[in-house]
C-alpha cells in the first residue's frame, strides 16, 4: 500500500510540473504577442559564396584533380565566416525629425529604446534627435502633447506603429 501512495504521489508532482511548464511557456509568448512587441533578429552576415569549382571546358587540369580545389574554397569560406564573425557590428547614427511648431512637447518611443520615450529637442520649431541604433528595422513612434502620432513618411508595420529601417 506504501509503494501505491508513493508511486500516485511522483505521478501528481510530474503532472504538476508539466502543466507549470507549458503554462509559463504560453503565457511567454501571449505576452509578446499582446505587448505589440517585436522580436529583432541582428543576423551575422553571412560570408561571401565560395567560387565556382571549375568545369572540363575551363581547366580541364583542375578537373582531373577535385581533391585539390575543393580545400581551397573550404578555407576561403571558413575564413571568411571566421572574420565576418569576429567583426563587430557598430551603432548607427539615426535622427529622427518631427516637424510641428505648436507641439509643446514631442517624445519618441521605439523597440530599439525598450519603448522607453526619449525627448526631442525643438529648434526653429521642428523637433528632432539623434539616437545611436544597431542594422535592423525597428517599429517606432512618436508622443506629441501626450498623444500617439506616427511618422508621416515611413511605412507602417502590422502592430501600428512606424518603421525605421537601419543600415
């Protein structure tokens, strides 16, 4: 009778940690998807395509020997995606201008600030800033007096908001 008590005792526990599991996994992504967030993805640049083998019509000598060219190529791939990976990938410089002269405060608010509101500045009544932002597309807008207001020149992405697209 002990062993049953114990055996149905693991069981319940084991349960009770797998419906914590898969509760805690969607509620992960249901708050992503209701935040309106957006997930950036900085890929490594992938290295230069290796060249062509040579074919019987180019270098028939090269042809005959495929042991000896396929290394080459190897090694210039693999160095290649050994630098691309080592190199290092530098904020850009990205300003950002809202025109509006009886605006009496302006703030931007985007994926690359944590969505944190960042002020813009107003000199001869157009607002503007600069902020240093890694490559990407990154969803954006901007807080007039208090209100959501997109850029008027930018495309727009699903979630509403505008899209800056950093090279």
């Amino acid at each position: 009778m002990t062993k049953s008590k114990t055996f149905w005792a693991a069981a319940a526990f084991v349960s009770l940690a797998a419906a914590a599991f898969a509760g805690y996994s969607i509620y992960e992504r249901m708050s992503l998807h209701f935040s309106g967030d957006t997930i950036e993805v900085h890929p490594v640049p992938l290295p230069a395509a290796p060249a062509e083998e040579p074919t019987e019509e180019t270098a028939p000598a090269a042809a005959a020997k495929p042991e000896e060219v396929k290394p080459a190529v190897t090694t210039k791939g693999a160095q290649a995606a050994e630098q691309a990976a080592t190199e290092k990938i530098k904020a850009v410089k990205t300003a950002f201008v809202y025109k509006d002269a009886k605006a009496k405060s302006v703030k931007i608010a985007g994926s690359f600030t944590s969505w944190k509101d960042v002020k813009l500045t107003k000199k001869n009544g157009v607002w503007a800033t600069d902020i240093y932002i890694l490559p990407g597309t990154y969803p954006y807008h901007f807080t007039v007096d208090g209100k959501k207001k997109l850029d008027p020149g930018k495309p727009k992405a699903p979630t509403g908001d505008s899209l800056v697209d950093v090279n």
